[in-house]
C-alpha cells in the first residue's frame, strides 16, 4: 500500500455559501463521472480487508506478507491498477504456510501471533520427511530431499509443533510422503522409518491443544483406487489424526475429488478429509499427461478457502499449494516454489466470480 498522502486545507471564503443539491445535478454527476472513464486509483476495487483477517466467511488467516499481497502494492504503484486489483483475488484469501526445512519454529510464530491477533486459524504445511523426493516437492518451497536423517526429522517437527503452540491451526502433513509409498518412489528401505515417522509426527502434533492435523492421501490422478491408500494411510497414524488432505498442488475437480475421499473414509473409520481448491477451478490440463501437475496453462483458482462445504465429511477446502508459486523450471516458469506473478495473474483472471 502506498503511504497515504496529507491534504492541505483550502479556506472557504467568507461569503460562500453551499448550494442545494437536486436529484437531476447529482445524476449529472454521476453519469460525467461513468462517462469520463478515469478512474482514481483503486476505484472500482473492493476495501482491502483489515490486515489477516480473510475474505468475509473464512476463518482462516490471511498474510499481509505473503508474495501476492506484496505484488498487489507493487503494481499499484507502478500504475498497473487494474491487474492488482484482479490479484487481490489471491491476494484477500487465505493460504498454507509451508515451513522452512532449517528452523521453522519463528516463522512459524510470526503467522501464529497474527492468526492470534485476529481471531483465525492458521493452515500450515509440514514437508520435510527424509527422502522424500521423486523429483520436485509439492508447494515448492524446499528442493527435493527432505530432512537429512530421521533423527533431525523429529528435531524439526518438534520445532514445528512448538512453534503453533496455543495457536488454533490446521496441519496438512507431509504432501506425497504416503503417495509415494503407494506407487513405489520411496525405496523399499525407507518405508518403515517413514510410517514411524509420520505416526511420531502426528502424536506429536496432536499433543498441541488447538492444532488439527489431516495426513496427505493425493489424488484421483495419483493414485487410480483409493483402496490402495487406506492401509497406508492407517499405518502413518490416520486413526489418531483428525483426517487426511487431497488434491494437494492439483487440479482435481471438487466432486471428483470428494468422491474418491468418500471411498477412502468409508474404508478407514469414516474419516473426515480437506481438499485442495487453490488451482481447480478449470479442472486438470485436457491431454496433458506427464507435464500436466507442471505449471498448466489455462487453469484458474478454485473454490474460496472456506470450512462451509455443504459435504459432512469435508471439513474444509483450503489454498494450500499458494497459487502463483511456480511448481518447477517448466513451461518458462522460475524454480519451484518462487513466486510467477504472471501465472498467478492468469489464475486469478479465468476465476469464476
């Protein structure tokens, strides 16, 4: 936001007087100004929403620091008034804070002190598991690899979970670290330590008062029989959690995707999942196979983050891959992770309204 700017006073002069408005000069005025086409800046954009609080209905946190929220003041100033406002679609709603794979604790706590302030919940994403790479990571925001042993794993969500504290806050837990025990990219020799670590994790979590914790189950596109996860899932500690997450960093329908988290709850104790909506409003890249989760052109932002689903058994859609972070050097897009401000640009225009 630009530093508001001081008007001077201009006197009145002694014998002025205030002329009677009538209803034909107020339409006057208000055709001239429909009429001149100019616009001052920002007009015709909503009010932002006071700092962190989120789009009207959403009880989750939205952060003024976030790399949308930045590029929103930035285009404003440089004049580009009505692409910052079509950005403020990402801008104004909540996203997933993925934390940092050295010390996530502080980071962790600058978002937790203004959820606090405001009354919402903070989303936030653990991605750090050991080995946890076919490549690149969902979200992007570490390169594929993960903590170096499953000692300084637990160090790490130790930190993490001293981090929220008290803070009200929903964990998506370790995006394609069961998936890919699934379709066999985790060697053989890290399954084991990975269910351990994932089932400590979640305990751990669930320790804190406030924090919700939703295990990563994938997709329809990832995995085709949901039937396939559910042992999986079970072995990781789903019991003991408050449910999975789907659809995340995809693009998924919504029906689609409750569909297939149906099957997976009906089979593992009737639990409840959150989706993904952050890039779905367009559905997945038609004929797009192998590039298709990379960066896809023509798709469009999803359903609002909102816990108001109208499905019993989801508990929320959320934005948790960020839109406008690039998934990967693909398609003339930056490392993963980093902000693309034209990609996120795109996602917002082709947004149902």
């Amino acid at each position: 936001m630009r530093p508001a700017v001081a008007r001077r006073a201009v006197p009145r002069r002694a014998d002025s007087r205030r002329r009677p408005v009538t209803v034909l000069g107020l339409l006057l005025c208000l055709a001239a100004a429909a009429c001149s086409g100019e616009a001052a800046p920002g007009a015709g954009a909503p009010a932002a929403a006071p700092s962190g609080t989120g789009a009207v209905g959403s009880p989750y946190w939205v952060d003024p620091q976030a790399d949308a929220a930045r590029q929103v003041g930035a285009w404003e100033a440089a004049g580009r008034y009505s692409d910052a406002h079509v950005l403020r679609r990402i801008a104004e709603q909540p996203m997933a804070l993925w934390a940092p794979g050295g010390n996530p604790a502080p980071e962790i706590r600058r978002a937790g002190n203004g959820a606090r302030a405001t009354g919402r919940t903070l989303v936030l994403v653990a991605h750090n598991v050991p080995h946890r790479g076919c490549g690149l990571g969902h979200g992007g925001r570490h390169p594929a690899g993960g903590a170096r042993s499953a000692a300084a794993y637990r160090s790490w969500i130790g930190a993490f979970a001293d981090g929220i504290g008290n803070t009200k806050a929903v964990v998506v837990l370790e995006p394609d670290a069961i998936t890919h025990i699934v379709d066999g990219c985790t060697r053989p020799e890290h399954r084991a330590e990975r269910y351990r670590l994932l089932s400590e994790a979640v305990d751990r979590l669930k320790r804190n008062p406030h924090t919700r914790v939703y295990l990563d189950a994938g997709s329809p596109a990832r995995i085709p029989d949901p039937q396939d996860l559910v042992g999986p899932l079970l072995e990781a500690g789903l019991a003991r959690a408050d449910g999975f997450a789907l659809n995340v960093a995809d693009f998924q329908p919504d029906a689609a995707t409750r569909a297939y988290g149906a099957r997976i709850s009906e089979a593992a104790g009737h639990k409840h999942f959150v989706v993904d909506t952050s890039r779905n409003g367009a559905g997945p890249l038609p004929g797009g196979r192998g590039q298709d989760r990379c960066n896809p052109p023509g798709r469009a932002l999803g359903t609002a983050p909102t816990d108001r689903t109208g499905d019993p058994l989801v508990d929320a859609y959320l934005w948790i891959k960020r839109p406008g972070e690039s998934d990967g050097p693909c398609r003339g897009g930056p490392r993963a992770g980093e902000w693309w401000p034209d990609y996120a640009l795109g996602l917002a225009r082709r947004a149902r309204e």
